[in-house]
C-alpha cells in the first residue's frame, strides 16, 4: 500500500519530466516550421527520447525495485527521477541547434 503511494507521488513528477518533453517537442516543431528546416535525425532522436525517456525510466525503476524495502524502492525511483532530469536537461540545453536542424534544407 505505502509503496503504491510513493509510486503515485514519484509518477506525478514523472510526468511532469514527460509533460515538459511534449512542450520541447511541440517548440521544435514550431521553430522548425517558422525557419523553414528540417530535422536532422539527432534532432528528432534527441526530442523523442526527451519524451519517452521519463517513461521508460519509471517503468524500469518499477520493475527493478518492486521487491525491495520501502526505502529501496523510494531511492530507485529518486535515483531515476534524478537521471531523466539530467537527460531532459542535456538533451535540451546540451544539442547545438546546427546539430538539431538541417539547415542544408533552407529554402
């Protein structure tokens, strides 16, 4: 019962790290749009990660520590929590944006 409470509470963050991912997504799109380039493939790999990565790094803390103490559990999943953060964030302020975009493709 207390780990599906601590489960719940870590899940929120969680999806606030994928909702953030969607943001990125659609802000990309946007400025990829208004400039009139395409995305090179590190672009579109970079802004799918960002959004899938919070999930997969949930499921896979879930699934790992689900047998473990009450405090195992919540440090897998802040362990996890912490690594998407890091990734969202290098994801999104690490990539150039010439690594992003395919400036080749401007019209």
């Amino acid at each position: 019962m207390i780990k599906a409470f601590i489960a719940g509470v870590f899940g929120l963050f969680f999806a606030w790290n994928v909702w953030a991912g969607v943001g990125n997504f659609l802000g990309i799109q946007n400025q990829r749009l208004q400039l009139g380039l395409a995305l090179t493939p590190l672009g579109w790999f970079v802004i799918i990660l960002d959004v899938f990565a919070p999930v997969l790094l949930f499921v896979a803390a879930i699934l790992f520590a689900r047998s473990k103490s009450r405090w195992m559990f919540t440090g897998v999943l802040l362990l996890a929590l912490l690594i998407s953060a890091v990734v969202n964030l290098d994801l999104v302020l690490g990539v150039s944006q010439l690594a992003m975009f395919d400036t080749g493709s401007a019209g």
